[in-house]
C-alpha cells in the first residue's frame, strides 16, 4: 500500500506505507449496505490473521483491477497449502508483519455510517455528492485531496490507497465465507463500482478473459447503432479566472441563470490561487472554498450528483451530474498536463475530465494558456501539448490510444487568453460601447489561428453577443486602469467538437465582480446514445453466433507495411515519428500486442513507444501504429556514453497466430543536454565535433568516478562553455525581463538553441530571452549528476538552517561543480538587483533552482518526508542568494 499527497504528480510525492501478504486466511470481500447515499465507493474489507482494513475504492477501472489482481493471486495461493504464517515465497515480509491491532490502519479503517451525526473518513475525488437545495439533505462528500468536509467538522484522511477510474463489475472473493447479497437498486440509491443492468457498459467492462470477450466488445461498439437511440440532454458548460480570489459573492446568477436545471454541469477555474505555495507544492485551501460555492449554487430545482474534481494548481474542474443519471455515468477518468516552465509547472496548461454517459463518450477540457498579446505561438504551442499529452489509461484492451480528440463529444473551455488584435485601444473601446460585436470579432486572435495555424481544428464556438470578459477593475465593470491598461479581450471562451451536439446559449455574466474576468457559461443540447437492452441482447447473440462460426475456419493473420524502420540523427528532445500500417488479411478477427522479450522489462526500450501497442482488428480492417522515439534526460546519459544505441527488435504477437518481427535502428546525435559537467570541462570544441571515442571514455571515467590520469596533460575549462554562453547571453540580454525564469519558451527556438549548443553554429544564441532561459534549466535537470552531487545531498538538507553551515557545504564540493554553482549563484544574484523588472525574488529563484541544483538521489530508499526536503533544498539555495540566515 502506498500513501501519497493531494495530486500526487512526481514519483516523489509516493511513498511506500505498508505491505499486507497474500495468506491463506487473507479474504477481500467487497461489502454491500443496505442503503447507499450519493457518494458512496466500492467497499472493499480485507481480513486476516494480521489484518483487519476496510478501504473505499473509487468506482472505476482502477478499483476493478486491484479486485481482479487481488482476487488472482488469492486463487493462487489456495493451490499451495500453508498451515501457519507467510508462505515459503513471502519469507521476506516477515518484518513488515505487524500485530493485528497496528495504528496504522487505524488511519484506514472508515466507519460505514450515514447519520448527520456519523463520522466518515473518505478518500478519493470521484464520491458523489448529493445536493439538495431548499431541504435539509446534505450527503458527505469527500474530493481529491481530502479536504474539510463541512458537516459536523469532518474531515478526510490524507492516505489514498488506490487510483480512481471507470466503473466495472465487482470480482468474486475466492474466500469461503458468505457471500453479502447485494440488495436490489432503488431510486434512492446509487451505484458503487458495479454497473446498472439497464447499461451496455455491463458488457464492455467485463473482466478481460481472453480473446474472443475482446472481440465481441469491440464488435458491439462497432455495431452500437442497432441497440441505441438517440435522447437530448442539457449540459452545462462555464469558465471562471477569479485571479486567486475567494469566493464571496453568491454564484447564482451564473450557475442557475437558466429557468430549467441543466442535466450536467461542466465547471471550469483558473488561477483559485495565486500563492507561490500552490505553484511549488500544488495545494490550496481554496480547492474546497470554491467547491463549496459551486456546490452551494447549482439550479435549486434539481439534486446533483458530484462525479469527479480535478485540480492542476489555480486550474480545476468539476463535473456534476443530476441524481437520477449518476447511475448511467461510467469509465471516468481524469488527466492533467503543464506546460509552463520546462514544458511540465502546473501555472499554465490543462486539466481534463472524460467519461461516458450512456453511450456516447465525453471529455472535458479546463485549460489556461500563456498570457500576453504577443505570445500567439505558446498559446497555440499550449493547445497543441495539451492535446498530445493528455492520454487517458483504459482497463479494457485499448483499440488505439484514449487522447481528447477520441470522443464522440469534447467541450474545451477555460482562460484560452487570446486577445483583441488592434492598434488603437480606442477603436476597440468603441466598438465595445456600440456593441458592434461582429466589426470587433474581426480583430480576434482565436479565430485568426484557428483558420491559420492548426489550432482548435474542427472545434466550433457559438457566436459572441456579449461584451469582452477581459480586463476590469475588480469590484466594478469598468475597463482596466492600472498603470498597464490592458486592451480589453474575449480571453474566456467556451469551443465544442462532435455529432449531436448544438448550442442554444453563449453569454457572459456580469453580475459577479470579484475577479479581473467575467464568468462566462454555455448551455447545449446534446443527442446521447441510449441502449436499448433487448436490442443490445439480440446484437451480442448474432455477435457470438458469428464468432463461433468462424473460429473454426481460419487462423489470424495480417500483413505489415514495412518491417525495418531506420531513425536517423535522433536530437535530445525531439520527436520523430514514423507509421506501421497492419492489415487484417485473414478470414477471422484477430488481437495484436508488442510483447516483451525474454528478461526484459518492456517491450521496447525507453526511448521508443509504440501508440497504440496492442488492440483487434475486425476481418479486412487495418490500423495505423505509431513508432516515436524520443530522447530525453533518462535515455540521454547512456546514449552519450554509448552503453545504448537506437536499436531494438520489437516482436509484434497474434493471439492465436505467429509473432512477427520489427527492427529499430538509427542513429544519436550526441548533445551537450545529458552529458556530466566533468566531461564537457574537457571538451573545448563542441560535443558534434568530438569523437564518439572520447565522449564515450571520458564519461566512462565520470561514472567509474576514476583518475583523469591519462588526461593530466589536459587542462579542462573551470566550467562547461554551454553553460557560459547560456549565462553569458542571459546577463547581457535578460536583467531587465519580465516574468524571467517564470514564462515557457517556443519549443522551436530550443531546439535552434541546443543545436546551436551542439554545433558552435552560429556563434550566438539564436530565440527569445525565455528560450534561452527555459534552456539553462533543462540543461541543468538533464544532468546526469546534478550540480550538487547526489551524495552531498543529505548534508545540505542538514545544513540548511545555517548559511555558514551552507557555506561549508559548497566548499567541499568537487572543483568543478563548485565553479558551476558559485557561478550560477553570482548570475542569480545580480539579477535579484533588478527585481524591479524582471518580478524576480529570493523565494522563486530557490524554489525553481533548488529542484534542479539540489536533487535527491534516484535509488534513495528512504527519502524521508518529500515535501519537508523539497522546502529544505530551497531553504538552501535562498541563504545562499541572499547571503544571510533566512
């Protein structure tokens, strides 16, 4: 069992709490109530001789797994008869035993009670929240994080013991204790981890048992017009920057603006906070103050259903749906994506939603992209990583990778930022004031690049009859008039994509006046695909009488496109992509899967991926598979020293049929990112000039951590020269720049960057100050080892109340990371003088530097407190720049 924090995002953030072995008296039952409010998860009591929990899953693919996985290994173990204590093969838990009284489950245990007066400990995001407005009923609710639960002081724990997901079939316990009866659906109930029986879900999420269970879901999903029937449903749709403010006013005249409730309401914020301590640890108390309000202010003629809650730092989302259609709500999952600083800060990018109502797939998309009028290309640079990186995890076998763009509807809103395009802010002002809204939608960025540059494809947007939600005087409804006077904007928008789905609003909301922005919502009518259960009855029995008919008449096969692939000149962190293309060219439906090889961990090696890497293809049906290989600080290192190369078999297998073979290979162009300090001292010419004989030994002398003996004739540079010129180019050109170190980068001007870095050409620094910048910092986290050794890791942690003791630290270090730190540490403090300017300060600088300069050995077992470290590495750097005890 693993605890970890709200929003665990880093490998870091997870920690191992506790082992429970698989014995022969261990039985995981899932436990039925006799009543179930909006809220309630998939309950799970697992008991032993040692071991008395009862943990609340969250409903979904995830929570199905973990009974699956389970369950398995219990069938297992009743082959191997053990009369007493661990089996022979989990001797060496033996001091993880615990006695069967332990605190720490006491943490776990939650009373399964329902009472206003009852106390609940819940976990996990995905509860459902029954609101009823104008009555007394107020169901617990519990949201990602565990926060405060307003009633009677309640509060949830801090320990997460498994992943939210979609919902499934619940798995039988092995154990032989009686079964609990599941007492029959009612209309005040709501499911748990099962589905209703009126849902083809039931179907498609069976547990996977082999090939034809596959085959026939994949049928049913391409034959689902012959069981459904279209049914319209109101969505809610609404997008709100509060610029870090509470809430405190009433949300009402957003929320319920319409005289008929909506069925689902897709809520959307950006910047809930503003605190440096959200952006460095992702946590805030608004979280809960704004579900509260949202909660609080939903249509009062209808109960809702709260399904799920995501929050990335200031941008969260929340889905709710009406009580009634809760049940009918499956396969949620949630995925977030950063793309600030170092492509990955959580101040910009986006948070998402997807699930399936009925029949018909949905994602919801929150995102805020960069700011300023200039900066067009990172907004569409945004949109493009958002899509790219937003892939959602599938339990059931995956016919191709789950991204945005695979759902049958998408409503994408949140702060887009862009702006109004137009010389004169007065022209624009004008048209305001004359509400010549279609003359000022001519000057609109959005819908400039969505015809010229690729973005928001397909999506479509209502027309704007309201005035720009961009930007006010908080408190009023009059324009900016700070000493910045920004140019009104319709910053705040709402697109949609897919069939069967219209809109009949599209406003702003003036009425509410805390925020710099106005809300703004959408309401749609959308066509959802309902089943017919009798029909989708008779479509799985022709499905299966098909199937038994031609399993005995052929064996799978399929033909490739191609099987070589070659990469050539592969550059740390750029992606190249080439297509497979596989054909069905047998007479039955057959399964495919990139299988691992012997002793080897993966089917490939990390620097590939193949999406997707297994599915079904029906007879005569073909799919495209993309082969990527990217290069980036893991896979680098070895790369450059040359105990890896692009070069691996992939072996392609058919369920029932041969396996066939693909060969990988290429070539890296060795770069100066993932290459040690130490080596790049002895490189005086670029890296691409320098044999791969002598990168190869003089990062084999790194790593040995040997004498440089053979190179005492040598005298290496006190620094890398990568590392200068990126200084260098920074303190001429960017002491005076704003928003420094803390604004992305175009992904573009990197890539000139490293090149440039690479090849000596040009001679200067091509890209913005923020390219060169967000450079320096990936330069730096690509270290093989950091500035710091991982082994002075500890003592700085330790001296880190002491600025002398500090001192004393880095007069230890190695010559040549002593000279890099002092020299980065002199660079930040000279741009701390024009704080002024650049919005730089001491807080910010260590939070930023003392993740990259200071961190924790990778094979660490016990790293103790993560958050409390990452405040003491930063506690580090900031006595250092500031020369004094904090």
């Amino acid at each position: 069992m693993y605890a970890h924090r709200r929003m665990a995002i880093l490998p870091e953030d997870v920690s191992l709490q506790e082992i429970v072995p698989v014995s022969e008296d261990l039985v995981i039952e899932e436990v039925f109530q006799d009543t179930h409010v909006i809220g309630s998860d998939t309950t799970v009591k697992i008991t032993s001789r040692d071991v008395d929990l009862e943990l609340w899953l969250p409903f979904g693919s995830q929570a199905k797994i973990f009974l699956q996985e389970a369950h398995k290994a219990c069938e297992e173990l009743l082959n191997q008869t053990v009369s007493r204590g661990f089996p022979p093969q989990f001797l060496w838990l033996s001091k993880y035993k615990q006695k069967k009284d332990f605190q720490l489950h006491g943490s776990l245990r939650m009373e399964h009670a329902h009472g206003p007066s009852s106390s609940t400990n819940q976990k996990g995001d995905s509860d459902l929240l029954a609101i009823k407005h104008g009555g007394k009923e107020r169901d617990s609710h519990v949201y990602e994080g565990g926060c405060v639960d307003p009633i009677a002081g309640r509060h949830s724990s801090d320990l997460e013991t498994c992943s939210d997901a979609s919902p499934s079939c619940p798995a039988r316990r092995p154990a032989t204790k009686p079964e609990k009866m599941k007492p029959d659906i009612t209309d005040d109930m709501v499911r748990k981890a099962d589905i209703l029986p009126t849902s083809k879900a039931q179907i498609l999420t069976m547990p996977q048992f082999g090939l034809r269970d596959n085959l026939i879901k994949s049928e049913l999903l391409k034959q689902e017009e012959k069981y459904t029937y279209i049914r319209n449903y109101r969505i809610f749709a609404g997008t709100y920057n509060v610029n870090g403010k509470s809430p405190k006013e009433d949300l009402k005249p957003w929320l319920s603006y319409d005289s008929e409730p909506p069925d689902i309401y897709c809520i959307g914020f950006q910047e809930i906070d503003l605190s440096k301590e959200t952006f460095l640890f992702n946590d805030t108390p608004k979280e809960e103050e704004w579900f509260m309000a949202v909660s609080e202010s939903l249509h009062p003629s209808a109960t809702y259903a709260k399904i799920k809650l995501v929050r990335l730092v200031g941008m969260m989302l929340m889905l709710f749906v009406k009580k009634e259609h809760a049940a009918y709500v499956t396969e949620v999952e949630v995925e977030t994506v950063g793309t600030g600083i170092m492509g990955r800060m959580g101040n910009k990018g986006g948070v998402s939603i997807r699930f399936q109502f009925h029949n018909t797939t949905l994602c919801i998309v929150n995102s805020h992209l960069a700011a300023h009028t200039e900066e067009c290309d990172r907004r569409n640079q945004d949109y493009k990583e958002i899509c790219s990186r937003m892939r959602f995890i599938q339990s059931t076998l995956p016919l191709t990778s789950l991204t945005i763009m695979k759902h049958d509807m998408i409503i994408w809103l949140g702060d887009l930022n862009y702006r109004i395009c137009h010389p004169d802010v007065e022209v624009i002002k004008k048209l305001i004031a004359l509400k010549d809204y279609k003359k000022l939608f001519k000057y609109d960025q959005l819908a400039k690049h969505m015809e010229e540059s690729g973005v928001f494809q397909e999506f479509m947007e209502g027309p704007i009859n309201f005035q720009p939600t961009y930007k006010y005087d908080i408190g009023s409804d009059n324009w900016d008039t700070s000493e910045k006077c920004r140019v009104p904007a319709w910053c705040d928008r709402i697109l949609w994509k897919g069939s069967n789905i219209k809109q009949l609003e599209y406003r702003s909301h003036m009425a509410l006046k805390i925020s710099d922005h106005k809300p703004v919502s959408a309401l749609f009518l959308a066509g959802i695909k309902v089943v017919n259960e009798e029909l989708c009855k008779k479509t799985y029995e022709n499905i299966v009488r098909v199937l038994d008919r031609m399993e005995n008449d052929s064996i799978p096969s399929v033909s490739l496109s191609k099987t070589e692939f070659q990469f050539e000149n592969v550059k740390f962190m750029q992606l190249q992509v080439q297509t497979l293309t596989i054909a069905n060219t047998g007479l039955v439906p057959c399964q495919f899967e990139f299988i691992t090889k012997l002793d080897e961990p993966s089917y490939c090696k990390p620097w590939f991926s193949a999406t997707p890497n297994k599915g079904i293809l029906s007879e005569g049906e073909r799919i495209e598979i993309e082969l990527e290989v990217y290069v980036n600080k893991f896979t680098a290192p070895s790369l450059n020293m040359g105990t890896d190369r692009i070069d691996d078999i992939l072996i392609l297998h058919l369920q029932r049929g041969k396996d066939y073979f693909l060969a990988i290979y290429g070539n890296y162009l060795p770069s100066c990112f993932g290459s040690s300090l130490q080596a790049l001292c002895y490189m005086k010419e670029p890296i691409r000039e320098v044999k791969p004989e002598r990168i190869q030994e003089l990062e084999r002398m790194v790593k040995e951590n040997g004498p440089f003996d053979s190179l005492a004739n040598e005298e290496p540079l006190d620094i890398p020269k990568e590392i200068w010129m990126l200084v260098d180019h920074l303190h001429r050109n960017a002491s005076l720049q704003g928003d420094l170190f803390q604004q992305p980068g175009l992904k573009s001007e990197f890539e000139e960057i490293r090149d440039c870095l690479d090849t000596g050409i040009p001679d200067f620094l091509p890209g913005s100050n923020h390219s060169v910048t967000e450079a320096l910092l990936l330069f730096l986290d690509a270290l093989p080892e950091p500035v710091i050794p991982y082994n002075f890791y500890k003592k700085c942690l330790e001296s880190s109340c002491s600025y002398a003791q500090s001192e004393q630290v880095v007069a230890t270090l190695p010559q040549i990371h002593k000279n890099v730190f002092n020299y980065l540490m002199a660079f930040l403090q000279d741009l701390l003088k024009n704080a002024v300017y650049n919005n730089l300060d001491v807080p910010t600088l260590a939070s930023i530097f003392g993740a990259l300069l200071l961190r924790p050995p990778p094979n660490a077992t016990n790293q103790g407190d993560v958050i409390e470290n990452k405040k003491a590495a930063q506690m580090f750097i900031a006595r250092l720049l500031s020369l004094k005890d904090c």
